[in-house]
C-alpha cells in the first residue's frame, strides 16, 4: 500500500460516489461535494506530481462552482 498518498485517493473515491449519488437525486449540495471530491483529487495529483489530473480537477472544480447555477436556471419555470 502507498501511504504517500495518506489514504486522500480513497477520500476522493467515497466523496466522488457520494457527490455524484447527490446529483443524481437532485440535490444540488451534491456539487459542493464534488468541489470536495475535485479538492481531494487535485491533492492526490500534486502529491503524484500529476499534471494532468491537477489541471483535469482543476477545470472540474470550476465547472462544479458554475453548474448550480445554470442548474437553477433550467428548473425554475
């Protein structure tokens, strides 16, 4: 087991499924979640020196910040 990564890639698995569960029921505290989840994820990419996923996690986080606001939009009749 690496314990580099001090257990963070399983942290942002779990809150990754959660979040996503959350969004799937609607509820939009799922996309704070997902911040949490693209906090972990950019964490376990700084720690793998992982460009890539720091910039992926990066654009996710941003996208996660914009979409309940868009998301409000679309239900609100």
């Amino acid at each position: 087991m690496n314990t580099a990564l001090y257990c963070l890639d399983w942290l942002a698995m779990a809150l990754t499924f959660f979040a996503l569960w959350q969004i799937g029921n609607g509820q939009q505290r799922g996309f704070a979640l997902m911040i949490a989840a693209n906090s972990a994820w950019l964490g376990v990419g700084l720690l793998t020196g992982s460009t890539a996923m720091v910039t992926a996690n990066t654009v996710f986080a941003l996208k996660n910040v914009r979409a309940p606001l868009r998301w409000a939009d679309a239900v609100t009749p």
